[in-house]
C-alpha cells in the first residue's frame, strides 16, 4: 500500500566539516585557536546522523520521502556535502560563509537552521550530538527549543513510525539507557552506537557529484552568525612528563603510598 | 607528503575515498600477510564491496566508467596506503586485465564475467608471460588447438600474480604458429578462460620471491587443457593487437603503484628522522639525513607529473587523434620508469635513514624496499625502456 502524501517523511541532516578525527591538533603561534591548515572531513557524528537517514530509509521504504544534508561553512563545505549525498543523501544545502570569517557558534547555527526548517519541509531533524572540534554539544537541543519541537538527545536506537507520526528513542544516559516516545516533528541528536556509517562506494560518489546542491548565504535566510563570544586565548595542555621504571610489585607499591594511593 | 594541487577533484575524490577503505588495513596488516605468504583477500572483498574494481570499466558493464587517470590515483593511493605492492597487486589485473575484455568481448563474455569481477566474487589473472618470452612477447609458444567446439591449450606461463586465488584468467596463446603467419604480430589470441584445478591439464606452482609475498606468483602449466571455443575474446589471430591497447594503461598503472611505495617510504623516513634522536638531536636536523631525503621528494614530484601527464594523454586520446601513438608511448614509458627510479630511490633511503632499524620488519621500510624492486622490473624492464627511447626519440639504431 502507497502511503499517503500526510505520512511522508522528510528528514534533515545537518552537518559540519571538522578537522579529521586521526589528525594531531596543534594551537597556532598566535594563540587564538588550532591550525587549520590540515586535513579536514565530516564530523564523525554528523556521519552517524548521515547513515541514521539512510538506514531509515532501507527500513521505512518509500515513506522516507527525502534526505536533505545541510552545512553552514566556507566555500570547501561543500566537500563535506559531496560525501553526505554519496552516502545516499538526495539533495544538499550549503549555506555558504566567508572563508576569512569566524566560525558560528551553536545559537547563530540553531537559528539558521530553524529558519531552514520554515521554508522547507521537515518531520524530522537527525545531527551529531556534538562536533569534534569544538565540543559544544548545543546546537540540537537548542533548535529544538527554537522549533518548540520535542528533542531526543543521544540516540543510540531510533524507531519512527510513520503512521503514527511518532518515534522511540533509545538515549544513553548515565548508568544505562533510557527509552522514551517523542511525536515527530521531532529533533534527534546521534551518540556513538547508533550504527556504524560504511564508506561510500564509487558508484555512489560518481552519483552524488549529479545530485542537486543549493547556495545560500546567511541574508537569504536572514540570520546573523556574528559570534557573541571572543576567545581570549588558546594554549595546549601541558607536556606530559615522563613516567619512571620500577623493578618489580614491591616497589610500585612502595611508590604509590609515596604519592599518596592507599588501598581503600 | 605529495603535492595536490593540480589535480581534477575526482582525482582526489578517489584518493580520499580509497584511503578510507584503506586505514582498515593497518601496517600490521600488510606485515603479517608478507610474512606468512597469505593472500589478502579481506583487502580485496572490501575494496570489490565499495565499486572500485570496476573504477575504469565502462557503466553499462557496472562499471564506474573513470579512466586511467583515476585509476592511476586509484592504485597510487592503495600502495602508499602501506600496503604497497601487495595490496596493489592484489587488484591490478582485475582492474587492468579486464579492459580488453570489456572492449573486444562479446556481450555473453562481458555479461557474465564482468559484474562477478567488479563484486570480487571471481578474480582474474593475466596470463601472458612465459619462460622464453618475456618482453618478446611475439615469440610466445603456449598454443592453444582448435579442436571442434573446444581449444586445447598446451605450455607454460610464468610470474602469474593471483593465479592462485583467480577463477579466470586472461590468457595469450598462440594459435597459429610462428611460421604460418602472414604478419609477425598475427597469429595469436586472447582467452578468456575459466582455472579449474580439478580438470586435467592444468596445473600451478608458487613461485617463491623478493617482495610482495602475500601476493601469490606462479609458473602455470597447460597440457592439452580444454576450453571451450567461445571462451576467444575479440577475433582469432589477432590477440597481440587487442592486449597492446592496454599495455599503456599498464605502465600508467604501474608508475603510479611505484609513486604510492615511495611517498610512503618517504613519508615514513621523515617522521623516523624527525623523532629518532641521537647526540641530543633529532637525526634529521643533519644534512646528511635530510638532504638525500629532500632529493628524493623532488625525484617523486618530477615522476608524479610524468606519470599523470602520460594517464591523462592515455585516456585524452581516446578522444582527440591528435595525440600520436608515438607521444603516448613514450609518455607512458617514460613515467613508469621515473616512477620506478624514484620510489627505489625513496625506499632505499628510507631503509638508510631508520639505520639498523630499517632491517627491521616492524618499521615497514625493509617491506617496501623488497618491493621497490618490483616497478624497475616488471611489466617491461628499465633497460627495455631505456631502448626504447633511444631508439623512438634520439633514433638511435637498435641494439637488438
């Protein structure tokens, strides 16, 4: 049976190019940030999100009516695109920025996505629950707050149902998980074992250099993405110092009640 | 460590994308595959399982329909992965050997064949080389009889990579012999043949060797084994035409496996020099490191515009009959034996610079090095080339 055009879902994945998980960060001689002449790729969570899409597909059929990627950045973003739609995104947008200017933080992101989100149409928001590079871990619960749509943070299993219009999370939360029932439209953020993203196959990168990739810039969607925090300095953790050798069980004892350690 | 800029962003939409599928396969991988002789065949399932054996066939066989200049950067990015010429060899005649199949075919040959090629479900091997007739590839003697509705293929290959994991091979026989030939490039013909080990006639043996031990080399030996007829590829006589298209492409191929080797050696000597201190000081700090490093970075840059200079002429002529056989031929000639040089000299250093450690398994360089050797050699040898050019641009007169 074909379901019918009001039980159609169409999914939003926003995602953000990071510096690549493996590269060694290192703070620039000015002290304002990391060097960001090195390599860059999706941001780890955001490929989960990616896959959750995709899989909801191959589970849900043709009631996942689109999969729609979305990234605010520099001109190169759109690298980051070109792999969400190999993984099996239709269509992209890119809100494009200045390469000179400053990262958005999450408020100035959650804006532009919920205004996005009032031209297009979307039952379901699917992101990283944070980036790798800046840790901040905002930007899901605070479109959601924005939308007033009800948010499922750190998802580690997604159920949607359609027909229902609704959807049962499982979210890691300390000592366990927790299962809850949200009604779409509904924002859902990716915690690590939600799935594991497979890598795009030739056939599906050929294809998505085809697939439909929009520009906009922040004034189509009248946003500001001026940052409203300054960062005043950025400096490395300190150098570990070496550890020394001991001889044998006796003497690592010893030297941990010299530093303090007793057995309990 | 390898300069990117210049190239097309499919070049390195494949780069990226095959060094992904590539980081699952860790040095420890490649060692352990060298030492114990065994075939990485999980290699080889997970690159079929992303498209890339059909990088450079044509869609509508379920191939990506890229050229050589991708599949060039293909192969470079698998050896500098670490894999080296193992992991490349691993794939190189399913991604290479299957063009003339997929060109002069017949569609029940390229229906059947190619799809279970591209999955990886079968792998293929080449088999053209023998005993007697290596670079004089005119002079081969395996001979394949007509006899009814089948050929019976009698004499011997040898240096067939994968021959023993293959379930098809692309074999080069004689079908007319030498001295009935109108022509002297007439007279032989390309088989696409199934190696069924249980049928009589056919048997194989490991050859053992230098480098690239993971991957299996083999003498193979025919005798009276059956064929069917309709296992031909293209027409009868003219087999030596149909495999010399593609032995370009092979040399592209080759050169870019040897940049890949060189730039990991390279890559992993200037870390080693970097952090390996002695006299209070890191060793690269000394000219005498650093320098013939610095030296062998320039002979990898200079071979790496060679090599995509002769890919991008290759896949060009397809379409523009400006570019002359003679360019492309001594374009491609030319890169495999720059690439060649220069990834030797890459790996030979790279063993100097980890001093006593670079004899040692563990730091990869050692690997690398046994299989530097392999693209000064094969598919044709530096001195073959070196006539080759003597005798095509400085026209000098040939020497054999």
């Amino acid at each position: 049976m074909r379901p019918t055009s009001a039980r159609l879902l169409n999914i939003l994945v926003p995602v953000k190019r990071a510096v690549d998980y493996a590269v060694k960060i290192r703070v620039n001689p000015q002290q304002t940030g990391v060097d960001l002449n090195v390599k860059h790729s999706m941001n780890p969570f955001d490929e989960i999100a990616v896959e959750e899409a995709v899989q909801l597909r191959k589970r849900l059929k043709d009631a996942v009516q689109s999969i729609k990627v979305v990234t605010i950045g520099p001109p190169k973003a759109s690298e980051t695109l070109r792999t969400a739609l190999a993984m099996g995104a239709d269509s992209a947008i890119h809100i494009e920025i200045p390469e000179a200017d400053p990262a958005p933080e999450p408020l100035g992101v959650a804006r532009a996505l919920a205004k996005l989100i009032e031209r297009e149409k979307v039952d379901l928001v699917i992101m990283g629950k944070q980036a790798i590079d800046d840790d901040a871990g905002q930007t899901g619960q605070m479109l959601a707050g924005l939308l007033d749509w009800p948010q499922a943070t750190f998802a580690s299993k997604l159920d949607v149902d359609p027909e229902a219009k609704s959807a049962t999370v499982l979210r890691e939360v300390d000592g366990g998980s927790e299962e809850i029932k949200c009604r779409l439209p509904l924002v859902v953020t990716t915690d690590l074992r939600l799935n594991e993203p497979h890598y795009a196959t030739l056939p599906n990168i050929m294809k998505a250099k085809k697939k439909p990739l929009e520009k906009l810039t922040p004034a189509d969607l009248s946003v500001d993405l001026t940052p409203r925090l300054e960062t005043i300095k950025v400096t490395e953790p300190p150098a570990r110092i070496g550890g020394g050798k001991v001889a044998n069980v006796d003497e690592l004892v010893a030297k941990l009640k010299e530093a303090g350690f007793t057995a309990a | 460590m390898m300069d990117i800029t210049g190239f097309t962003e499919t070049q390195l939409d494949v780069r990226s994308a095959v060094a992904q599928v590539c980081s699952d396969f860790p040095n420890t991988y490649w060692q352990e595959h060298d030492q114990a002789q065994t075939d990485p065949k999980e290699f080889h399932a997970a690159l079929a399982k992303a498209g890339w054996l059909g990088i450079a066939l044509p869609e509508h066989l379920g191939g990506s329909g890229l050229g050589i200049s991708e599949a060039t950067m293909m192969m470079q990015t698998i050896s500098e992965s670490g894999a080296g010429m193992a992991g490349a060899q691993s794939v190189h005649a399913n991604v290479y050997a299957t063009q003339p199949l997929a060109r002069f075919g017949n569609e029940s040959q390229t229906e059947t064949v190619l799809p279970k090629v591209i999955s990886g479900e079968w792998r293929v091997c080449f088999g053209v080389t023998e005993p007697n007739a290596g670079l004089d590839t005119l002079s081969l003697k395996t001979f394949a009889r007509k006899d009814g509705d089948v050929y019976r293929v009698t004499g011997q290959k040898i240096w067939i990579t994968c021959a023993q994991v293959a379930k098809k091979m692309m074999l080069l026989a004689r079908t007319t012999p030498v001295d009935q030939v109108k022509k002297p490039s007439e007279g032989l013909s390309l088989f696409c043949i199934d190696l069924d080990r249980e049928r009589p006639g056919l048997d194989m043996r490991k050859i053992k060797k230098m480098g690239g031990r993971a991957v299996d080399a083999n003498e193979v030996f025919f005798d009276n084994y059956e064929i069917p007829a309709d296992s031909l590829v293209g027409e009868e006589s003219k087999g030596f035409k149909i495999i010399l298209h593609g032995m370009n492409a092979e040399r592209c191929l080759l050169a870019g496996e040897a940049l890949g080797l060189g730039y990991a050696a390279l890559k992993r000597a200037a870390e080693y020099a970097k952090e390996r201190v002695v006299f209070q000081r890191p060793i690269g700090m000394n000219q005498g490191i650093s320098h013939p490093l610095a030296d062998a970075w320039m002979k990898l840059e200079g071979a790496k515009f060679a090599t995509y200079h002769a890919a991008r002429l290759f896949d060009a002529s397809k379409k523009d009959k400006s570019i002359s056989a003679h360019s492309l031929g001594v374009a491609c000639n030319a890169a495999k034996y720059m690439a060649a040089e220069a990834a030797f000299t890459a790996a030979e250093r790279a063993v100097l610079t980890h001093g006593g450690m670079g004899y040692a398994a563990e730091y990869d360089v050692e690997r690398w090095f046994r299989e530097s050797l392999v693209p000064r050699i094969a598919p044709v040898s530096r001195e073959m080339i070196l006539n080759y050019i003597s005798e095509k641009v400085l026209e000098l007169p040939r020497s054999y």
